[in-house]
C-alpha cells in the first residue's frame, strides 16, 4: 500500500511487465492498495499533467503487504455437531 504524503496530484504507473498495465491518479494524502508481479517497477510521477516529474521508482516487491492470521480462538469449549 502507498499514499500520496505530497500537496501535489501524482500519477503511478507500471510499465514493466509485458502485457499489462497499470495507472492511477492518487490525490494528495491518498492511498492506493493494488496487486502486481513481483518483478513490478512502480513509477510515481509527480505535478501537473502537462509538466509531471519522475519522481520516483520502486520496486512493488518492497511495498507488499503481509496479511497475519489472526490466531484468536474461544475459551469456552464448543459443543460438537454431527452432520
């Protein structure tokens, strides 16, 4: 996941990966979750449409997030039910 810490709208694209691509316009302390390949190279263009910056590139393989397993369970034991 990233967001957009600028005052400025950026647009994020990814161009790498054959047969695929992915752009959006993330808004000023926006955030943007999506899924890519491993191999992914993020681009963050930052300013106007007519005059946008490379600001940046990074690797997606660094921005993944890593869901944990929530390992709650109940302390009152359930009755068993057979089908």
């Amino acid at each position: 996941m990233g967001a957009n810490v600028t005052n400025q709208i950026q647009v994020v694209r990814i161009e790498n990966i054959a047969n695929w691509y992915f752009e959006r316009v993330v808004f000023p302390e926006q955030r943007l979750m999506f899924e890519a390949a491993t191999e992914a190279v993020l681009e963050i263009h930052t300013g106007t449409v007519a005059s946008a910056i490379l600001s940046d590139k990074i690797p997606c393989y660094v921005l993944r997030v890593i869901e944990e397993v929530s390992c709650e369970f109940d302390l009152v034991p359930q009755k068993k039910v057979r089908y």
